[in-house]
C-alpha cells in the first residue's frame, strides 16, 4: 500500500524472490516497468483477503488514518503479516492488538501509534508482533547517499536545471 519512490523499491526486492505483488496507491492507474496495474485506495478491501502480506508506505493524511482498521484486519487471511513502516495511526492499534492477540494476523511495526510506544502497551507481549526502533536513516549508507543527493542537486541548480523531490514548487 504506497507506491512512491519507496514502495517501487520494496516492489523491486521483493520480486527478487519471485512473489507476486499486488500494488495499492491513493487512485489506479497503469502500472509502469514493475507491475502491470496499480490499484486505487478504493479496491483495498476488495484486494485483503489475497494479501499475505500487507506493506504500508503511505504518508499520514485524512484518506490514510485508521485505513487499516477491525474491517481490513478480519478480510486479511489467517496469519496473514502487517508491516507499518508508513505512519503509526494509519493503523488502528486497538484493533491490531486484539488481532494480533487472537493469533488472526501477525505484525512488523517500525512505527506506532502512540510513538514512543509506553513501557506497558499491550502490543510489546502481543504474539506475533516485532518492534523495531523508528531510526530507518541511522546507517553507515546515510551520510554517503545524503552527500551525492547534496551534490547532484546543486549542481542541477547551478546548471539552471529542475530538482528533485520538491515538495511545494514556487
């Protein structure tokens, strides 16, 4: 779920091990060099029972919070794994805790909601459920690729040319 710069790069491993990926985005559209369609926000629950698992990647906006929630959670199949690298509330955590606490769906989380998660949330002992700490940027690769985007950039603007990744264009 998510198909930004960083959902095609979860895309792009896990075809290496020859899965078949089904792509959700905010609206459909055709697919690109990786997958032949993505699907709109819309068909998520028409897509869940199929989903082994389920990535979000998505930024937290009014469409995206709670999207996963009771509902999405019982369409997903038995054992079925939620990893939420996106933004904490886009889960519903109530409801994956008892998910989770049923043994229906398992759960990787990177983030939580709330974050930081408290000493005694029900999610820490939950069966099935891997926390990892929130700090994705804090490698040895961080400072070496921070250092060529730097570049490239402005050497892009030096050259009069467009940049990249800009948020809100003047």
């Amino acid at each position: 779920m998510g198909y930004g710069s960083v959902g095609r790069a979860i895309v792009r491993r896990l075809q290496a091990f020859e899965t078949d990926v089904t792509v959700v985005a905010s609206r459909a559209r055709e697919g690109d060099d990786l997958v032949e369609r993505v699907h709109g926000i819309d068909e998520l629950r028409a897509l869940a029972p199929r989903a082994e698992i389920l990535v979000l990647i998505v930024p937290l906006t009014d469409d995206t919070r709670g999207l996963v929630d009771a509902e999405l959670l019982a369409l997903l199949p038995e054992q079925a794994l939620v990893v939420n690298v996106a933004r904490g509330p886009v889960v519903d955590t109530d409801a994956l805790v008892e998910a989770c606490q049923a043994g229906r769906v398992r759960a990787a989380l990177d983030v939580t909601d709330p974050e930081p998660l408290p000493e005694d949330h029900p999610l820490w002992s939950a069966p099935g459920v891997l926390i990892s700490p929130h700090v994705g940027g804090a490698s040895t690769a961080f400072e070496p690729r921070a250092l060529d985007f730097l570049r490239e950039q402005l050497g892009a603007h030096a050259r009069g040319e467009g940049l990249t990744h800009v948020v809100h264009p003047r």
